[in-house]
C-alpha cells in the first residue's frame, strides 16, 4: 500500500480536471468499441467452428459410404486373434 502511495504522490500533478468528462466519454467508447469487436470475433469464430464440424462430418459420412461393411463372423480370418481365443489357448 505504500508504494501505491508513493507512486500516486510521485504522479503529475498538473492533470486537466477540466476535461475530465470528455476523456471519461472517450474512454467509454473505446471500451464499447472494443466489446463490439469481440462480439464480432466470437461469432466469427463460432461460424468458422461450425463449418468445420459440418464439413469434417460430411467428408467422413462420404468416405464411409464408400467403403464396403466389414463381414462379422465367429469363423472369419481375424477369429484366431480374437482375444477370447488367445486366452483359451485355441490354435488354428
């Protein structure tokens, strides 16, 4: 607290009260100014954020579409990996 004391003793102490209103004001626009920006820069950015996901959903559902469903089967080639089968010990 001491330096703040110092620090305001040690201040201009010239400063114009008289145009204490008008920079009030300015410092208040500029502040709205600022807010406004980041609105902006928020929705822009949850638009970017959007057409990411909806693209990125719709390239996945078109590469899926072209590849063909894999075959489920108790028998099928991968059957002797399945860890099941390696814990009982089945060989093939």
């Amino acid at each position: 607290m001491e330096q703040e004391f110092q620090r305001l003793m040690a201040r201009d102490l010239d400063s114009r009260l008289d145009r204490l209103e008008e920079d009030i004001w300015r410092r208040e626009l500029a502040l709205q100014a600022s807010a406004a920006a980041g609105r902006r820069l928020i929705s822009w950015q949850g638009a970017v954020l959007a057409m990411a996901v909806i693209s990125s959903a719709s390239v996945g559902v078109m590469a899926a579409r072209g590849v063909p469903a894999p075959e489920i089967s108790w028998f099928g080639d991968g059957a002797q990996l399945a860890p099941t089968a390696l814990l009982v010990g089945s060989k093939p």
